[in-house]
C-alpha cells in the first residue's frame, strides 16, 4: 500500500500542531515529525534541541548533515516538510 507525502501545511492541520510554527517548541517539532512517519529521526530534533523557530531556519545542509539521521531520510523531511513548512510560513508572514 503506498501513501501520499504528506504536505506540510495539511499534516499540521490534521494532527492539531498549534498556531504558526514559529510558536512550537521543541515538543511540537517532535510530534510533528513523529506523526508525519518520522519517528526515529524526531528524536535527532529532541537531541538537537530545535524548536519551531530554528527549524524554521535550517537550511537543506542542516537537515542533512547536522542532524546525523540517514540520507534518504533526511532529504524526505527536508523536502517534504522542512520547506513546506518555510514556504507556508513565509508567504504568511508576508500577507
């Protein structure tokens, strides 16, 4: 059975992630991340202590080497979460 990725925006809206993710603390990335199928590399957010604010400034390098989590991994939370999540609240910022 394979799954749809999941967007960012729409994850957070189905698991109940509080306000805008600037506001989440390192507990709110963990569970995100754990709900989006994630649940061995949130703890490498928990150890690394990110929050929502840096998340929101870690850049495709961060994700992929500054977390010591597995390649293929990475580049599918970096891809299809960490930029969606960027993007959304960017664009939302800018309104």
């Amino acid at each position: 059975m394979e799954s749809k990725p999941n967007d960012g925006s729409q994850l957070m809206k189905s698991e109940g992630a509080s306000g805008s993710p600037a506001d989440w603390t390192v507990s709110d990335v963990v569970s995100y991340f754990t709900a989006a199928g994630f649940p061995e590399q949130a703890a490498a957010f928990r150890t690394q202590e990110i929050d929502g604010k840096s998340l929101l400034l870690m850049q495709r390098n961060d994700v992929l080497t500054g977390l010591s989590i597995r390649l293929g991994p990475a580049l599918k939370i970096y891809e299809r979460h960490v930029k969606v999540l960027q993007k959304t609240h960017f664009e939302d910022e800018d309104c």
